[in-house]
C-alpha cells in the first residue's frame, strides 16, 4: 500500500499558500513518492 499527504501549504511566514493546482498537487504526490 502507498499513502501520500497532498493539500495546502504554507509559506515560510506561516500564512497558508493559495489553493494548489491540479499540477501542483500532482508534483505533491509525485515528490512523495522518490
């Protein structure tokens, strides 16, 4: 079984990032898995 986490993040100030792009999410999942 994989799992991942993928969703918001936050910037270095800790203010959340804007909503994620299915691109982006995608690169998320793809990141998790190396």
């Amino acid at each position: 079984m994989i799992t991942t986490k993928v969703g918001p993040g936050r910037d270095p100030s800790g203010r959340w990032l804007p909503h994620a792009t299915p691109e982006q999410l995608r690169g998320q999942i793809e990141d998790g898995c190396e």
